[in-house]
C-alpha cells in the first residue's frame, strides 16, 4: 500500500514557512502573533522574548523570517541581525523597532532586508513578510 501523504521529515513534505518574532514587550509578541496567525497562510510562529533565546532558537531551527526588535536586553536586536548575517545568510531578517534614528542606525539597514517604525500597521507588517518571504523562495531557487 503506498501512503497518501510524504513521512512527516522528507523533503517531499511542504513545510510551513517558519517565522521568530524576537521582542522583549510581550504584548507586541501578541499582537504579531495575532496578525500572522489572521492570514491566510499557515505560518509556523515562534517567539522570543531576549536576545539570548532568540539566538539560541535561532541556533535550534532554521527560520524563513526574523522580526526583531532593536532595544533588547542582551546585547539588542544588533547582535541577533548579525548572527543571521553570518551564519544564515538565507534568513529574511525584519526589524521592527521603534529605536530607528539610534547611532546604529545604518548598520541595521545594511543587516536589514526591511525596517518597519513601530508599531507597523498590519498592512506594513504583511508586505514585510511577503517581500521577505519573496527573497526567501528566490535565494532558494537560486540555489536549487
């Protein structure tokens, strides 16, 4: 008998896009949760509430997107962007802060692939993710 649906780990199986929510405010957490999870695609959500756990989610799971704030404790959204930069340089990195004229400022739009000023509509925040997901699917396609 073959099985209707892919094993759970193959690559066969479609993956739901993956996406960290990183800030220290649990209710902006909420609210994004709020927003992804209205959309009509179902996106995997994590989140993180500090820049260590969300270096070490980071370290654990490959995600499709990052929406970081900047003013965190634990070195901030900077240190988050970098290491994406770095060590994953396939993830859509979003900053969402409201931190945007600080002195690092053209650093982070040099990380960035989008910066949103907080509190970003829902309309902001979904075209983010569309053209950072775009990228997604493109750098992949680039590679495959």
């Amino acid at each position: 008998m073959v099985p209707s649906e892919p094993p759970p780990y193959s690559r066969a199986a479609l993956r739901r896009p993956r996406i960290l929510l990183v800030d220290d405010d649990p209710a902006v957490i909420r609210a994004l949760w709020r927003t992804l999870r209205a959309l009509p695609i179902a996106y995997q959500v994590n989140a993180a509430s500090s820049t260590f756990q969300a270096l070490s989610a980071i370290a654990e799971l490959r995600y499709d997107v990052v929406i970081t704030d900047l003013q965190m404790p634990g070195g901030g959204g900077v240190a988050v962007l970098e290491e994406l930069a770095l060590h994953h340089p396939e993830t859509a990195r979003v900053v969402h802060s409201s931190q945007l004229e600080s002195g690092d400022a053209a650093r982070v739009r040099a990380l960035a692939h989008v910066v949103l000023a907080k509190p970003a509509s829902e309309t902001q925040l979904i075209e983010a993710l569309d053209s950072a997901l775009a990228r997604v699917a493109a750098r992949r396609q680039d590679q495959g």
